[in-house]
C-alpha cells in the first residue's frame, strides 16, 4: 500500500456512512478494560490529506463521538489511528 498522502481535496465527499450516533446500550456490558483495537477517525473528507489511491472516502468523524460510543457500549481503552 503508498504510504503517500495526496493534497487536501476541497471537493471531496464521503461515499461511505459516518458512525452510528444513536448506538443502543448492549443487553450485557463488555467486560471492564475492553478495548476496541482497530479504528479509524478521520476528520472532514474536504479538509485532511488522504491517499490518491484508496478504495473509500471517509465520513468525518470526532473524538467526541468515539468516547460517546464508547461510553454506551463499555469500551474503555482504544487503540487506533486518528487523522484529524
């Protein structure tokens, strides 16, 4: 995979949906130091530099929104790649 990054791209838009922002609590709690290992968050698709060559374009999110799912769903500590 190129690791190089293309310029911001002020006209691009998402072509894939952005997070849940109503995730339901779950019936059963994760279990105390749950942690979510593989995410992404990425900021704005016409505002962050993203790879000429991906698949996607990305759906802005925040870490807000992160620590507000996981609050829902238990997770207590993530590991991930932020581009904001």
């Amino acid at each position: 995979m190129s690791q190089e990054i293309d310029e911001v791209e002020p006209d691009a838009v998402a072509d894939i949906p952005g997070p849940d922002l109503n995730t339901n609590t779950p019936r059963r709690r994760a279990p105390t130091g749950t942690c979510d290992c593989h995410l992404h968050i990425f900021g704005a698709p016409n505002k962050v530099k993203l790879n000429p060559g991906r698949e996607y374009t990305p759906a802005e999110a925040d870490l807000l929104q992160l620590g507000a799912r996981n609050k829902v769903l238990g997770i207590d500590n993530v590991v991930g790649n932020c581009q904001l």
